[in-house]
C-alpha cells in the first residue's frame, strides 16, 4: 500500500500541473499592438525595397521587437486571439492602415503651390 502512495502521489500531481491551462505570454495590448503592427509592415516593405539581406532584415525586425517590449510569442498570441474574433482583426487593420497613411502623409514633400 505504501508503495502504491508513493507512485500515486507524484502521478496525480504531475497530471494536474499538465492539465491546467498556462498562458506564457498574454496578448499585447491594443494600443501597443497598432503601434507594433504598424512599424513591422512599414519595416517589412522597406526590407523588400531596399533588398536588405536576411541578416540586416531580422536586426531591424529585432529592434523592433525591443523597442516595444515584446516578444515574437507574444506578438503571435495576440495574433491568434484577433484571428479568434475576425470583426476586431478587421477594426485594428484599419486603424493600422489609417496609421501608416498618416505616417506617408508625414513624409510627402509639401507643395509649394498649396
């Protein structure tokens, strides 16, 4: 019988620290998020436009990852939490999108005749 705790003990513990549900890295929140996705596909294109290697591409990915604190796990799982509610995912693009036009617009010589 004794033998038998000694077995079972161990066993029931191990099983229940399996089972219960562990959120490593929670989701980002939506500001941060916007903010985040915005400068990754803005850093994304130049990488393409300018034909930056692969190395140059992911130490500016890298820095963009430090900068704002995160990790690549948690920009997945607040990824995978949008892709559950479709209509939010949608929201935050455009808000993306409004974000980076602002950003061009910013960028774009003023014309002297306007």
């Amino acid at each position: 019988m004794n033998r038998f705790l000694y077995v079972l003990i161990p066993l029931l513990i191990f099983a229940l620290s399996c089972s219960q549900k562990k959120e490593i890295n929670p989701p980002i929140p939506d500001a941060t998020f916007i903010d985040f996705y915005t400068d990754y596909m803005i850093i994304q294109d130049e990488n393409k436009f300018f034909e930056l290697d692969s190395l140059s591409s992911q130490k500016r990915f890298d820095s963009l990852y430090q900068h704002y604190g995160v990790t690549k796990q948690q920009v997945e799982a607040t990824r995978t939490e949008y892709n559950k509610d479709l209509a939010k995912w949608q929201t935050t693009y455009e808000k993306i999108m409004v974000r980076i036009d602002s950003i061009e617009a910013l960028k774009q010589p003023k014309s002297p005749f306007n």
